[in-house]
C-alpha cells in the first residue's frame, strides 16, 4: 500500500506541472544576512524565476490555519514547492514579460506591486498566499522621556524607523531611514463621527487590512505606523501574528492621513 513518501512527491509534481503549465513567471526575495535596506532589492534576490500558477480563492477549509479572512486575499498557489527550495516567508513578485502592463497592471508608472508572499507550504494541504500590493515603511513611536525627564511628542519625526539589518528586521535609531516592506492593504469600512460635522473635506475614520509577511526578529505593535508610498498614514489598533500554520502579521489600521 503506498504511503506518504511516496504519494507526497507525486501531489508535489502534479502541482509543479500546473504550475509550469498554466502559471507565470515571479522573481523571488528572501532575507539573507548580506544585505540591508529595503525588501525588494537584487541583495535579496534568488536566482532565476518561478512559474506559479495563483487562484484568489476561499476555499480553504481544511488547509487554512487561521480564523482572519476579512480583507485578505488568500491564493491557492501551484508550484512544486515542496520539491524545490522555497520556503514559507518567500515574496514572489510578477515578472511577466508578455502580459505585463495593460494586462495585469496598468499601462501608466504606478507605486502598487503585484505578488504574493508564500504563508504556508504543505505537502497535503493547499500551498497558501497571501496576496501583496503595496510597499510601506514602519515606524514606532518615540514614547519615552528625554534627558530632561520630558516625553518627546509623539510624531513621526521623533519615531523609531523598522529597518532589515543583515537579514533581521528591528528599530534603528531616530532620524534613520525605514525600510521599504512588502504589504497587502486593504480598506474595510469608515466608521464614527467626523472630527469636525460642519467641514466637508473631514472625513470619518477608516479601518484597514494589512498583510505583511513573516518579519524574523521583530512584531509590530498596537500603535505602530505605516506610512504608504503615496504618504497615507496608518496606526496599527490591532495586531496578530502567527509563525506557524499561515504565517505572518495580519494587522488592522486606522487610516491617520490621506497622501
């Protein structure tokens, strides 16, 4: 009677002949002690691409080892990854040649990013991504006394920026750059009263979903903040993260300010 070693490998081929077959071409990034700075960056590069073949799907009881849905975009990802050497944390980002802008992006110069981090791998079950768009830099705010025994203002200008320092992610120090980080941000709902009823450009707050994937060394925190390409600023209210099972930070933001 056959067992796991043998019916395991042949799940794995018939999904990397999916993959090669019908999916396209994504470059991959993965933190390594050489480098530092943002993300995406040829430091963090593995050679060559990967075909994958990704299907946003809900369809994953059984294999989703999580309770968040709510504005996350869950891909069913066939590749043999359980053959070749990728693991869960891995950022695949498109690198289509034929179908690339005005196909799956549009035509004009853009800030959003299409890919996928890989959030969970398994032989048995469905090779879980999570969908990314975005690129964000973090920062945690500065709530500690200064020299004189007074509290800092509670400004970005006065924050901890979240760096990648040889491989690990962690807090530089005031006035440094932040790295780039690799998110899916997704906006909920708008909820509570304007600031100010009376003035029509006040608008109500607006709740987020936010994805990133598995930062090694470091966990975001309730009242860490994100700021977006286009200058948008968020504040994490809730935070929750996971190293196994679907891996990584799901987060949900209160939007501060528009860019």
């Amino acid at each position: 009677m056959p067992d796991r070693t043998t019916i395991h490998p042949k799940v794995s081929k018939g999904r990397g002949k999916v993959g090669s077959i019908l999916g396209q071409p994504y470059d991959v990034y993965r933190l390594n002690t050489s480098g530092s700075g943002d993300w995406i960056q040829n430091a963090f590069k593995l050679p060559g691409t990967l075909n994958v073949f990704v299907k946003a799907t809900k369809e994953l009881q059984g294999a989703l080892e999580i309770d968040i849905r709510r504005g996350y975009i869950f891909y069913d990802a066939k590749a043999d990854f359980l053959s070749l050497p990728y693991q869960v944390g891995d950022v695949f980002l498109l690198d289509d040649p034929v179908y690339g802008a005005g196909y799956t992006q549009v035509t004009y110069s853009t800030t959003d990013i299409n890919g996928f981090v890989l959030a969970a791998k398994s032989p048995i079950k469905k090779n879980i991504g999570v969908r990314i768009n975005k690129l964000v830099q973090g920062f945690r705010l500065n709530t500690q006394p200064d020299s004189s025994g007074y509290w800092a203002p509670t400004t970005l200008e006065n924050a901890l920026p979240i760096q990648i320092q040889n491989g690990l992610v962690a807090l530089g120090a005031k006035g440094q750059a932040a790295s780039w980080l690799p998110a899916g941000l997704i906006p909920l709902s708008s909820y509570g009263d304007k600031a100010l009823d009376n003035e029509p450009s006040v608008s109500r707050k607006s709740s987020w979903a936010c994805y990133l994937p598995p930062l090694p060394g470091f966990r975001f925190k309730e009242g860490d903040s994100l700021i977006g390409k286009d200058g948008s600023v968020y504040k994490v209210i809730v935070e929750f993260h996971q190293d196994t099972g679907v891996a990584g930070s799901f987060l949900t933001l209160e939007k501060e300010a528009a860019g």
